[in-house]
C-alpha cells in the first residue's frame, strides 16, 4: 500500500533533513509519495512581493533535488504552498488532517536553550497540537550510515498505536529491523512484564506484514525511560526512535521542565528520527 508523506519545506535549511532522511530510509526508486508544503506569511504582512511566489520557487527547487538524487519521478512528487492564518503550527496540522497523510515530516535544528525554553520552534509548537496523524522529525543526519528503527513500548494504547505505524511504513522495506525496546522498572508496583508487552506491539507489527525474523526485543533496566533510551540511541546507530505519545494538556510547569518522554527525546536526540504517535 503506498504511503502519503507531507514534508515542510521552509527556507531555513532545516527541511533539507527532512528530505534527506526520506531519500536515505526509503527504497530507490520511491516507493512512497511525497508532497512538499510551504507556509507562507500571511497576506498583507510585512513582506516584499508575493511571499507565496517564493514558496513555489523553494518547493519547485526541492522536488527538483529528489529528481536529480535519483529518488523520484516529478509525478510522485507534489507541491503545495498556502498562506499562513497567523499560527504556522496550525496550519501544517490543518493541513495534515485535511490531506489524510500517512505522517507528517518536520526538519529541524537543533535549537538554542532560549528557543526551548521559551517553545519558539514550530516543532515544539506542532507536538502540543491535537492530531490524529504521526509526526516525525529529523534533524540533521549524522556521517556514520544508520539503519533500523528503536521501537519505545509500554503497556499503555500509544505504544500499540506507534507499533502499527511502524509496521505499516516498515512491512514492505526489508532493509530495516526493528528493535522493541521497554524501559522496565523492576521497583516499581505494579509494573508490566516485559514480555506482556513485546506481545502485545510484536502483534500489531507482524499483523502488518512485518516478518518475526525482522523483530528483536530489548529490556532496559531503569527508572528514567528518556534518560535510558537517549543513552542507548546514542551507542547504537539507528535511522528512528519511535514512540507513542499520551495526549494531554501542557501545563506552565511542563513548558519549563518538560515531563513526557518523547517532548525530552524531541530535545535529546541527535542523529536518529524522532517518530511520534499520538
């Protein structure tokens, strides 16, 4: 079945990780369809001429790389540019409900301290948006070669959700393995067994058409799941770290010292993709 990827495509250089990412994870020639979309300010803004004029000139420029890199043909390669109504993030969520894509994509720098602390990025800014579509983000790729996914589960709905997703964007790309990771506490009451829970993900991840030989299972004993899991993601070399997200609302302590798992690897990881499900 192909998938549907909608890309942001800005001008900051940001959205060439995005790109990059996509032609490296996936099989040449594309087996994924792709639009390229671009915000542009609002009407009537500050701005000098036709800021959407320039957005179709920087999308035309990046469906022309993915031509030139061999990856796909102009017909697999859509574009779309749209005035902002004032909030960026909003729009690219609109956007994503609207076209009914298969994951939303997000290059992105690494920011400066004030920007996390204040939540400037349109990355940050998207996380906190009501979705019902994944979002990946990939910031800039690393000079060694990495394959493979991390798979972050637990017992809770968000890890099957995030399991399914990867099944369904993995079931027909052999060149990747999938590891299931789970964070286990041993201390904790109540805690899920480990293998209660790789059942369960392993399920929705071969019921997708990903084969048994392609899944292996990892335990990490610890009581901080970011800590545990940005420290191995930074010894083992995988192209995604995925993981299933709550929805809930930010409060004022959380916009300073965020709690969620996948907010801290949003922040922490350096190389690998971040997928996220909500």
């Amino acid at each position: 079945m192909e998938k549907h990827l909608l890309v942001g495509v800005c001008a900051d250089g940001a959205s060439s990780y995005a790109v990059r990412f996509i032609r490296d994870f996936f099989n040449s020639p594309c087996d994924v369809r792709v639009t390229l979309f671009h915000v542009a300010p609002p009407k009537g803004s500050w701005c000098t001429g036709d800021p959407r004029k320039k957005g179709e000139k920087l999308l035309e420029e990046t469906r022309q790389w993915f031509i030139d890199h061999n990856f796909c043909t102009k017909s697999r390669v859509d574009i779309k540019s749209v005035h902002s109504h004032g909030n960026t993030a909003r729009d690219i969520v609109q956007e994503g409900h609207k076209g009914m894509y298969d994951a939303v994509i997000l290059g992105r720098q690494t920011p400066s301290t004030l920007e996390e602390f204040f939540d400037y990025s349109v990355g940050s800014r998207v996380i906190w948006e009501e979705i019902n579509f994944p979002l990946w983000f990939c910031k800039c790729p690393q000079d060694f070669p990495k394959k493979n996914v991390l798979l972050c589960v637990d017992e809770d709905a968000p890890s099957l959700r995030i399991a399914d997703h990867v099944g369904f964007m993995l079931n027909d790309n052999p060149g990747h393995n999938i590891t299931m990771v789970h964070v286990h506490n041993p201390g904790k009451a109540g805690a899920p067994s480990p293998a209660h829970v790789f059942e369960a993900c392993r399920e929705n991840l071969t019921v997708n058409g990903v084969p048994d030989d392609r899944i292996s299972e990892l335990v990490i004993e610890g009581d901080n799941v970011a800590k545990a899991i940005l420290k191995h993601a930074a010894e083992v070399h995988y192209s995604v770290v995925a993981v299933g997200r709550g929805i809930h609302d930010k409060t004022a302590v959380e916009k300073l010292f965020p709690r969620s798992v996948c907010v801290k690897l949003l922040q922490g990881l350096e190389g690998p993709a971040l997928w996220i499900s909500k």
